[in-house]
C-alpha cells in the first residue's frame, strides 16, 4: 500500500485498528476466564460485547469510505496479547492475576485510545464527519473501559492483592 497522502495514511491506520479490534475480540473471553473478581469478570465481559459493536461500527466506515478492512496485522496488538498470554500461564494467586490482568488490559485499551484518537484527528481533518460520529463514539467507550479498570483496581483488587502474604 502506498501512502501518497493523509487519506491513504487514514486507512492505513483504519486497517490496523480494524486488525487490533478482532485480535481482542479473541483474547478477551480468556481474560474473562482466568479473572476471579466478578466485577473485573463482568468488566471484561461486557467489553467483549463493546467490542463487537465497534468492529461493526468499522465495518460502517470502511463501507462509507469504499474501502476493505482487510489487509494488515496489528503487531503491537500481537505483542500486547502476547505478554496479556504470557502472565496468564504464570502461577500466580488469584488476586495478583486479577491485577495482572487489569496491567494487560490498560495496555491495549491505552493502544486503542492512542489509535482512535489519530484516526478521529484524520476524520475530522479530512472532512469525514459521519465517519467521525462513529469513531469518536468508540473512542469514548475505550476511555471508559479504561477509567473503569482503574477502579476496579484502585477499590478492590490491589488492595487485596497487597494484603497477600508472600515472601
Ligand atoms: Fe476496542
């Protein structure tokens, strides 16, 4: 793909987070399995179905732009997933990997921000204000997935994961 100019770049990125977006579709249901805490259960539970919607909602933007999803992977995104994959097989007690897993899912919902954030740049730019519409909304749902787990973790889970005894 040749970037000639800031609408190519635009679906570029589009193509990269449309990627991101079906790798944690996949990784979420694990995460919600090795998650003790109900409320960081639920959590990741209910974003999985946040997610669905905004694959859909790229889907609508690649449609009005003309243009194919397909066409790149997310390396970061493989990355991300792969340490998320990695804590899980550690041997850790459940309220530590209840904060483990939180860590894993503040980097992808901070990857996804900083991803949404560009292609809103881009849109509003180049003019794409329906396309804009769609994405600023995922965008504010990323955030509060985001400020959702920092209280899950502030109020909870770190709390009882430092009151573990350990060595
Ligand atoms: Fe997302």
């Amino acid at each position: 793909m040749k970037l000639n100019n800031l609408n190519d770049l635009f679906i570029h990125e589009l193509k990269d987070l449309y990627n991101a977006e079906n790798q944690i579709m996949k990784a979420l249901p694990l995460m919600a399995k090795e998650a003790s805490s109900t409320d960081l259960k639920n959590a990741f539970e209910m974003h999985l179905r946040e997610t669905e919607k905004q694959i859909e909602r790229l889907d609508m933007v690649f449609e009005k732009l003309g243009q194919k999803a397909t066409g790149e992977k997310c390396k970061a995104m493989e990355g991300i997933i792969k340490e998320a994959q990695d804590i899980m097989s550690e041997n850790a007690d459940p309220d530590v990997m209840d904060a483990a897993l939180i860590a894993s899912a503040q980097r992808v919902e901070h990857y996804e921000i900083a991803g949404y954030g560009t292609v809103c740049t881009f849109a509003k730019q180049l003019g794409h204000t329906e396309v804009l519409n769609l994405l600023h909304q995922t965008l504010e749902e990323e955030k509060s997935t985001d400020m959702k787990l920092t209280s899950i973790a502030e109020s909870k889970i770190n709390i009882k994961a430092e009151n573990k005894g350990g060595r």
